[in-house]
C-alpha cells in the first residue's frame, strides 16, 4: 500500500495530478481544492495517498492534509457515496467545512456537491454525525443541540424558537445554531421569546 508520495508535479488534469517520483509517473486523483494548493509543475508536491485495490485497477487517491483524507475514508463508508462523489464533496467543501456542516446537520450545505442529492446528503448528516465534532471547530455539546433542532428535536421553546427565526426568513441550519447558541448562554429554562430575542442577537453578529 502507498500511503505518501513526494514527487515532482509533471502534469495536471480536471481530478488529477501526475506525480514524478523518481522516473515513474504516478497517477493520482484528487479533489479540485487539492488540485489547486498544488505548486506548479516542476516543483515539489507531497500528498498523503488512500490506494484502492480492485481485480482490474489500482486507484491512488491524494490530499494535501492527512484529515482531509480521513474524511474521504469516512464518506465511503457511507451507503451511495463512492469515490467520485467523496471527492465531489471534498471539492465543495474542506474538511473543516464539511465537519461542522455535519455537526449542525446543514443538509443543505453538502447537497452543492456535485453528485450529491438530498437523500445522499441526509445520509451523510446523519451516518457522520457522531464524528463530524470530532474535527470540527464546534463545541460538541453545541453540536448536537444544534444538530436536535434541525432535526426538529430538542426541547419545545427551542424548536418553536427555531421555527420563529425560519418564518423571518433565515435557513433553517443558520436558525437552529444560532437558537443553539442562545439556549447555551440561557441555560434549560430559558422561553420562546428569549431565545428568539437571544436567536436574533447571534444572527445580528454574522
């Protein structure tokens, strides 16, 4: 198995890059955000590698960072989700994207990838969620607040709270982490009418 190559960038195509090292040119795919942090050709790239071993092919996989390739092992975990649409999301999204996206269930945000429909998006959501906090710049316990009343769980003031804040316009997602965020500094017995005040704050700050 390769698991990094370090090589000399010869080519460069719409999902790949051609690695020289030493003499051999390897082919590997990678998703366009990899592509373009890429240096130009004729200087030095390292990529961490994910191979794919079949009867009829070996597939090399690239990413610049070793938590965007673990994030492309995760999506294939997923049922629909194979290699082109992992990279497909990983075009769309980084990693540090699509973590927090997962952790507050944004649907919505990994269904712009490429391939990917909202039922394929909703199972992502749902079969990473107890992982996404794990890498995501999002306090986990904010995560699954946020991520309940997406879903349309959590305690009733919240939901009705997150409800008040869709009626006005705002995404649902956009809603729920910013009631999230309310309810976090309100504390459990916080009211409908405070928490949207408190929704409204936040959403006031971005």
């Amino acid at each position: 198995m390769i698991g990094k190559l370090t090589g000399t960038v010869d080519s460069v195509g719409p999902d790949w890059v051609i690695l020289d090292v030493g003499g051999v040119g390897y082919v590997v795919h990678c998703s366009s955000k990899t592509l373009g942090r890429l240096p130009n050709a004729g200087e030095i790239a390292r990529l961490s590698i994910e191979t794919h071993v079949r009867e009829d092919r070996i597939q090399l996989f690239g990413f610049v960072a070793d938590l965007e390739r673990e994030w492309f092992r995760l999506l294939n975990t997923v049922q629909g989700v194979g290699t082109k649409v992992a990279l497909g999301v990983l075009s769309t999204l980084d990693a540090s994207d699509l973590a927090t996206a997962i952790a507050l269930q944004d649907k919505a945000a990994i269904a712009r990838a490429p391939g990917v429909g909202p039922k394929v998006a909703a199972r992502i959501a749902a079969e990473l969620r107890d992982k996404a906090p794990l890498f995501a710049d999002v306090d986990p316990g904010f995560a699954r607040l946020a991520g309940d009343m997406a879903e349309a769980r959590g305690p009733a003031p919240a939901r009705d709270a997150v409800s008040a804040l869709v009626n006005l316009g705002y995404g649902g997602p956009q809603a729920s982490a910013a009631i999230a965020t309310a309810m976090k500094a309100q504390g459990d017995g916080a009211t409908t009418e405070t928490l949207i005040r408190g929704g409204l704050k936040e959403l006031a700050k971005g």
